[in-house]
C-alpha cells in the first residue's frame, strides 16, 4: 500500500475549528460564518471551508507514502513525498470555490439534491508545491502535451477515501492533458496550505489544486494519477457535479448528454450583512468577495440599494502590494478580490451585488432561470433583504 490509509468509519477525525458551521457532520461538510469568511484576504486553515464525501483518510507513517504515476506513459513510477519536494517548489494564491456555493438559496426555488451551503463555501490560500507538468515530465510526458505516444488525454486523480456514492470505493476526478501539462494552467500537487504543512481535513500529505476549476476536481489524499484515454469514469465525474438545465429533474435525467463541469463562472456574495439583520437608518457597510473561473479576474463590481434600479461601483480591497490586473504576471489571476461599498440606508431595502469579469461576464439576475436539480453553481445576483428598525 501506499502508506495512505482510508478509515472505513468516523472514529478517526481530526479536531476542527468551533467556529466553523457545520452543515453535515458524517462526512463532515462546514463553513465559515460570512463575517470569519471576510475576516482575511487569506483565508486561515480553521475558516478554510470543508467538504468531504467520507471519513478523512490517515498517514500512519510518511516515509512509507509514495504516489503512483502510471496509465498511458511510457515511464510509470513511485514516488516519495521527498522526491515530490525536489522539483521546483511554487506557491500559487488561488480560490477553491465547492459547486455547491449558495446552494441553500437555489433549493428555496424547487428542492434540489445536495448538501446546503450558505455563501461560504469557498476559500482562498496560499498553495505550496510541485507543479503537475513538472511531475509528468518525470514519467516521459512533456510539457504541452495533449495526447501521449500511447493514446493518453487526461490525467485521472485518485484518492484514498471510502465514498459511500463510490460504494465505498475512493474519490476520482480528472483533468484535460493540455492543462495538466501547461506548466501556466499551475496545476499544483500541494503539500502546503498557507506556508503549513497541508493538514488533514484538507488532503494530507498531498493534494491536487486545479486553479479557476470547481473544487470537486481538486483531489485531496492523493494516491494515485493514471493518464488515461477517456476523462475518468468516477462518479464525481459521470453522475455528479454536471450543470442541467432547469427542465431537467430526477424522472428525466440523462446524465451522459452534459460534460463534467469544470470551470467555475463569475461569482460575488456580501459577505457582511445577514438577512435577518434589522439596523439602524444610515451608513451600512456592504462587503464581501468576487472571483471568477478559468483565469478570468474581476473587473467590477456593482451594488444596487434599490432592488436593481440604480448601481454603484463597489471599490476593491485588494492586498496592498499586489495590484489587481487579471492579465498582468504579478497579479493573483486565481483569487477572489474583496470589495467594498459604503451606503446610506433609510428605509427597507433590498441591497444587491453582482460582478463581472475580465470577459465581461455578468452574474444571472434570478437564481430560477439556472434553477438545477443537483442545486449547482447558483451564481444569481446576491440580494440581502435589509430591515431598518422603526
Ligand atoms: N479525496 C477527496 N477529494 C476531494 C473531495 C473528497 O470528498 N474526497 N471533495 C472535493 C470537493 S467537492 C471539494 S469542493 C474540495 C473541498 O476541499 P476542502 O475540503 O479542502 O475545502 O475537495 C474536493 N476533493
Ligand atoms: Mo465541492
């Protein structure tokens, strides 16, 4: 074996942070509260959301982990997690965004199936290791490649864990070969969170970040990568996580006509208002965060006080010494931007944020018109009902 382990139940779970929501305790899927969520340009390991489809997986000794590189190459090999930290380290600052971001308020319109999430359910650290490309050229496969000698197009990432949806078998998911191989995809096989050693809730000792794509993807407890001909046949891959529209529900589906959603579209929550708030006329504070898949940077913000009549520009709070410019080398392509704006509340309002992206991408305005029955990517317009105390 791999000296990963993958406990079969959940005696074995590490101690999290009391502050974190829990929304399923086994496995355990938790949130931060929006206040804790906005509290940090990085997110802290403890806010750092949480969603796993089994008991979280052990190490009993790490001189005894290896990960397995095989499938279509013409070089397979083992590795050590001593050799994995010999290749050119690189720490990338990037957003894991769960598809099932703001879940709860879709499942408001039509029941969906899936675990609710308020608006949390994302993340934005600091990720430290190897880059992907780097590892496959060790086993023959050459940066930018999209097909190998022996017929190989994707890179299938295979976990440890026991997933109940896998019949107890592990999480997989996989990745196109051109972007495994990019080296400027910065496809990441992580050993480190915020300059810490990655900890357990969150893939120990080694796990993939697949930048501007849907966390699903991002495979943590990594056993194993097969280059493979078709993507992966997980069901993570092939009955999950695939975006249907509205007309599609449980007696109709056919999952085979959608692909694997990969990348995740223009996305902003506030962050630092609650619905049930009841304040006092006057300024009122509207924050939160906007990030965008594939790459693509925020380029505005805009809030309306007016249920969407008038719009203002939210003002960005980005970390001082790094300007925010999507297509500039320097910049966090891969992060969330906070942003801001100050408002002058007098009576009941219905505040509302939306973002757009460095493609000009907007935000749907009602969260029925992508009403999905896995309850994914709801990215509607994010309206918090303010109540002004008489
Ligand atoms: N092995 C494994 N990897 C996994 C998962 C899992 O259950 N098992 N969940 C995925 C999902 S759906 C998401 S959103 C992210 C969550 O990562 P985090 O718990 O570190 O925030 O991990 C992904 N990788
Ligand atoms: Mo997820």
């Amino acid at each position: 074996m791999s000296g990963l382990r993958g406990p079969s139940d959940y005696s074995e779970e590490p101690l999290r942070h009391p502050s974190l929501r829990i929304n399923a305790k086994e496995p355990f899927n938790a949130e931060p509260t929006r206040e804790d969520l906005i509290s940090s340009y990085i997110t802290p390991v403890d806010f750092f959301y949480e969603r796993n489809h089994g008991p979280i997986p052990i190490v009993d000794d790490i001189n005894s982990y290896y990960l397995s590189i095989g499938g279509l190459v013409e070089k397979p090999k083992k590795l050590s997690l001593d050799d994995i930290k010999k290749l050119p380290k690189y720490n990338v600052t990037a957003t894991l965004q769960c598809a099932g971001n703001r879940r709860t308020a879709m499942s408001k319109i039509r029941a969906v199936r899936g675990v609710g999430w308020d608006v949390a359910t994302l993340g934005n650290a600091i990720w430290g290791g190897a880059k992907l490309s780097d590892l496959l050229e060790l086993v023959g496969v050459s940066h930018h490649t999209a097909i190998t000698s022996l017929g190989g197009k994707h890179a299938e990432f295979t976990s440890i864990d026991q997933c109940p949806e896998e019949n107890g078998g592990p999480y997989k998911a996989s990745i196109p070969l051109d972007q495994a191989t990019n080296p400027a995809a910065d496809v990441l096989l992580a050993y480190e969170m915020n300059g810490e050693v990655l900890n357990r809730d969150h893939g120990y000792p080694l796990r993939v970040i697949v930048p501007g794509v849907i966390g699903a993807r991002s495979v943590k407890w990594l056993d194993r990568i097969d280059i493979i001909e078709e993507e992966s046949q997980g069901f993570f891959m092939q009955k999950d996580y695939k975006m249907f529209p509205p007309s599609v529900d449980w007696d109709n589906i056919d999952w085979s006509t959608r692909k694997p959603q990969m990348d995740f579209p223009v996305q902003c929550a506030i962050c630092s208002l609650e619905d049930t708030n009841v304040l006092k006329k006057g300024e009122v504070i509207v924050a939160g965060y906007a990030v965008s898949g594939g790459g693509r940077g925020i380029e505005r913000v805009d809030i309306s006080v007016d249920g969407g009549k008038t719009w203002l520009e939210a003002s960005r709070c980005q970390k001082s010494d790094v300007p925010y410019v999507s297509c500039d080398v320097t910049s966090d392509k891969w992060a969330w931007v906070f942003f801001k704006a100050v408002v002058d509340i007098t009576e009941d309002s219905t505040i509302i944020a939306k973002a757009v992206d460095s493609s000009a991408n907007v935000q749907p305005e009602r969260v029925e018109t992508i009403w999905n029955l896995r309850g994914i990517l709801n990215t509607s317009w994010h309206r918090i009902r303010l109540q002004i105390a008489p």
